[in-house]
C-alpha cells in the first residue's frame, strides 16, 4: 500500500487524545524528532529544545498539566530556547512550526497527538519536576501513541470565506 | 515516480528566495490553502484569513515588506483574526501553524517558498493597501514559485544535542 501523499495527510490530520497502551518505538520518536528539527526558524535561529517524556515522568508531568490527555505511551515537551531567540516573539513562531512538524510526522507514521499548551501558571512546577535550566521555557507539550479509534471530527477545515483576492 | 514520503519532505523542505518566472496553477493555490486550514487551532478557533496576492498588488507588497524577496509569481498573506482569537497569544501559534502547512503544501508540489515576517511597522500601511479591516493582523507572507535553483544548505537540522529524556 503507498503511503498517502503530504497533501492528503497535511488535511486528514486530527487531534488524537485517546490512546492504545501499545508502544511507540523510540526510532519513530527519533524521526519524529528529525522532523520537528528540520521546521523553519525565524533567521535560522532554532530556538527549540525537546523533552522527551515516558512511565513515572509522563504521568506526573499529565498530574501537573491537567489539560494534556493521559495514557499516551509517550509525549514530547517541545521548549523556547529564550538564549537562542533573536527577537522577541520569534521563538513563539519557530517553537509552533516545530510542533506543527511533530505533529505531521506522529500522523504519517499512523500514530496520533495532540498540540497541548503548557499553561504559564503551570511552567516552574514543570521546570522544577524535569530540572529544566534558566532560560528555558516549556511551550507545547504533545502526547504521542496509537489512536484507540479513528476520529470523529474529520470535517475538512477549508472555508473560501476566509480567502480574499489581492484586495480584501 | 513515487512523490516522496511526508516524512523526506518534512526534512528536506528549505527556505526558497529566487524563482523562476513561470507561473503557479490556480488550483496548486488552493490546494495549498487547504493545506493551510487544516492547521489545527487553538480549542478549534481557526483565527486565520488569507490574502493571495499577484501582479502589481504583489510588487506593491514587496515594496513595502522589503525583507519579503521579490519575483515570486504569487504569494499568501497569513493575518491573524483577532475576532475569533479567544485568548491572547493563540492567533499566533494557529497562523504559524498554518505558515508552515504551507511551506509544506508548496515543497510537496515542487514549488519553492519562504516564511517571511510581516514587520509591525509596516502593518497600517499593507492594511491600507489591502483594504484590511479592523481586527485582522497581516502576520506571515509566503512568495511562492518555482525555484530558480535547489537551495544551497541542505544541512539536516537535527541535533541530538537538543534532546533530553525525561529530565535535563
């Protein structure tokens, strides 16, 4: 079977917050990974550091983070590098299209996540629970497993309302 | 010939400033809109509008945007929708997030693009331009063409350095 085109997983792509226990091989995380590490930063800039979480760190960094789904095998903290950022607001924007690349590569690899923001009122205590230095600032946090169904909302988001022609 | 996997265009997509003169096929634009729209969103607000612009709007645009390169055949204003942006700061991650399904969208069509900042002191006057109302944020502009060459750093950003497991 061929894998789907980009253009057909960049639109079926769907939030996943309910997982299978199954594992997630740690070479799928590594691409997944490699993927996020290959996104666009605001002048090459790379302000994204990640965290890998799984067993005892994962279910307490979910206790501390309510509104990230649990039962996910594993999850990625993806952080601003505030040290790296050459202009405020910058590593806002490099640390979302890195996630977006999470995401997309989770998808391809029929795997399922979803973009969970990591709260401000949240960031010392998980700072405190992972040893994360100064300068370090968690950003998204996305849990990654195998959907326990298909989703249900598959509603293509294309809207011709919201395109206008060189003049609004 | 096979298209690529999603996961080699994840990796292999570069920034693309110098284009041919051919032009982009009005359906690829669209396509690449809808790429785009199904960016996910922060709780699903989808706070993003697009103006495609061309011709003489284009030129105007890159007049004024001058770090936006020029000869590009066409080109998508990202504006944040501040109307539908439900807590600050998430129009920003949803329209990064759709900035980069089109990078994406572009590369997987063997066009070229690049994420350019729209500078917060040319806003009033690319507003003006465009006839943008109030409440809409001209935020990100991808030209998109053919590129008049392969890019020159295809240097894999991965960098194991900026992984860490489960603590730093």
């Amino acid at each position: 079977m061929n894998e789907p085109s980009m253009l057909e997983l960049l639109k079926t792509r769907r939030s996943v917050r309910e997982f299978k226990t199954d594992p997630v091989d740690e070479q799928d995380i590594q691409d997944i990974l490699e993927a996020a590490m290959n996104a666009p930063s605001a002048v090459n800039e790379q302000s994204w550091q990640f965290v890998v979480l799984s067993g005892t760190m994962l279910k307490e960094f979910c206790a501390i983070n309510t509104n990230t789904p649990k039962g996910a095998a594993v999850g990625i903290l993806v952080c601003q590098d505030l040290k790296a950022e050459k202009a405020k607001g910058y590593a806002v924007q490099d640390c979302s299209a890195a996630t977006q690349n999470i995401l997309l590569a989770v998808h391809a690899k029929g795997l399922g996540g979803v973009w969970t923001t990591v709260f401000s009122q949240n960031a010392d205590r998980i700072r405190a629970l992972l040893a994360i230095p100064e300068g370090i600032q968690p950003f998204s946090f996305v849990p990654i497993g195998y959907p326990a169904r298909k989703p249900a909302n598959m509603k293509n988001g294309f809207d011709k309302k919201k395109i206008h022609k060189n003049t609004w």
